[in-house]
C-alpha cells in the first residue's frame, strides 16, 4: 500500500489552488456559514509539527470591544510604519490597504504554546524555534483550506505581539505567530496586491535556489 493516487486533474487543481492563494484584505461582511471555521481548523491540524507536539493555539476573537481595540492598535502601528517611508515611497505607502479587519466576519488570533510538554520534546533541544515554524505550518494549511472553500485569509503583521497578548488576556508560555482576518473576499485576483499596486514583483526563480 503506497497511499492513495491522485490524478492528473487534481494536480492541475492543485497546483490552482497554490497560485491563487492570496493575502486577502479587502472583505465581504457577509458571515461564514455556521461550523465552517472548525471545519476550516479541523483540516488545518492535520499539520505537521516537530516531536507531534502540535502546539498552535486558537483565539476566535469575538467580542467588539477587543475587535475595536486591536483594530485601533493596528491602525496606531500602522501609522508609526508610514512615518518611517519618506517621498514617493510614503505615498505608495499611504495607498495600501494592509489588513481588512473592520469588515472581515472572523478574526483568529494563533499562537504557539512554548512550554508544551506533548511530543516529550523530541527534535527541539537544538532548534526549539520548530514549534513556532510548526505553528506557521498550520496557518499555511488553514490559509489553502480557505482559499479551496473560496473563503480569504488575511495575516496582519503591524502589531506588536505584547499589547495584543494583553488585549486578549493570554497564558504567559503562549507566543504570538499571526492574527488573522477571515471571510468571504470583496474581490477575486490570481495576483499578490502588493505586486498590483507596483510595491514589490515576484522574483526569478533563478535568484532563489543555490546549488552546492
């Protein structure tokens, strides 16, 4: 028995599916069908994880004062990131949309349980920094079993992760490795926003693989 096979077509879908995965920020209200979003989790936590410690931890944040509260927090970071731009670059700047947290029906906050004693530690004495990628793992896994249900992902990175494990009163071996805004996209593109708006361009495959 070597595993289930899978077709030419489904490859072709798959490899679909990879390119049109997005960092969404521009978001429909509409709500996420009921149980979707632990539908969305359960498929994202077949992971993998260093040791089998699975130590990604998850925050649906629902409350509208800790909504608001951390959407202002984004917005104040956000501006202390432009002061930074100067010209044309603050201009660009300035014109990008980076997080769709006033519209998106969903925000989940992840983190990775540092003092987790499941997997017995194994594989993490020289790089304990695995259970964090362990937990961009599942993120990755949940953001392509998003994108297949036609639902959007957003990972909101102008933060700072002390004041919003503060806001959301959080265990002190938990650390923060992305809050995310989820629903329903406002508009379909196969191209990074970033690229659209001219800020950055995909690069060459040949200037990111070495041989030795």
């Amino acid at each position: 028995m070597i595993g289930p096979q899978f077709s030419p077509d489904f490859m072709a879908q798959l490899d679909l599916l990879f390119r049109w995965r997005r960092d969404v920020r521009h978001f429909d209200t509409r709500p996420l069908a009921a149980g979707l979003l632990d539908q969305l989790l359960d498929q994202a936590m077949h992971a993998p994880s260093v040791g089998y410690s699975q130590p990604w931890r998850f925050v649906r944040v629902c409350t509208p004062a800790r909504r608001n509260a951390i959407i202002a927090h984004v917005e104040q970071e956000n501006a202390r990131a432009a002061s930074l731009y100067e010209g044309g670059q603050r201009t660009a700047y300035d014109a990008l949309k980076l997080h769709g947290l006033k519209k998106a029906p969903e925000h989940l906050a992840v983190f990775c349980d540092i003092g987790t004693a499941t997997g017995h530690h194994l594989g993490r004495r020289t790089m304990p920094e695995t259970l964090i990628y362990s937990t961009v793992i599942v993120i990755h896994h949940l953001w392509l079993a998003a994108r297949a249900q036609q639902i959007g992902l957003g990972w909101v990175s102008i933060l700072d992760p002390a004041k919003l494990i503060e806001l959301l009163d959080i265990p002190a071996t938990w650390q923060l490795v992305g809050y995310l805004c989820l629903g329903y996209p406002a508009e379909a593109a196969d191209v990074p926003e970033l690229e659209r708006e001219g800020w950055e361009k995909r690069l060459d495959h040949q200037h990111t693989r070495l041989q030795r």
